[in-house]
C-alpha cells in the first residue's frame, strides 16, 4: 500500500524508547518513497532533552517550508 499523507500526533509525548523511535524513522522514510506524499506532524512543543527536538531542528531548517 502506498500512503498519499502520513499524519503523526504528538511525536513529543511518545516514549523515549526506540520503538517510537523506530516508528517515527519507519513512517517518515516510507512519505519520501511516495511521489506527492505530504507528512503531517501535529504536536506540542515538547522538551528540549526529547529525541523528537533533533528532527523539529531538521525540519525548521529545511528549504521545504
């Protein structure tokens, strides 16, 4: 099956573990692989010390705004 949008809630409340981890990695590799895919990340703005602050960092950064 092919997603044409992901949708990811509150990747700032998900556990430190590497399941969530793995999850997030997973759903965000499989949006690249589909031509028009649109990644959706709905959130809070969480913690510093969470794992998600480092891929917010990417993200802000990013040309693709």
């Amino acid at each position: 099956k092919r997603a044409w949008v992901v949708c990811l809630d509150e990747p700032t409340n998900w556990p430190e573990v590497r399941s969530a981890r793995r999850f997030w990695d997973v759903m965000t590799s499989g949006a690249r692989k589909v031509p028009g895919c649109r990644l959706l990340v709905t959130s809070n703005a969480g913690t510093t010390e969470h794992w998600t602050t480092a891929r917010w960092r990417v993200a802000v950064g990013s040309a693709h705004w």
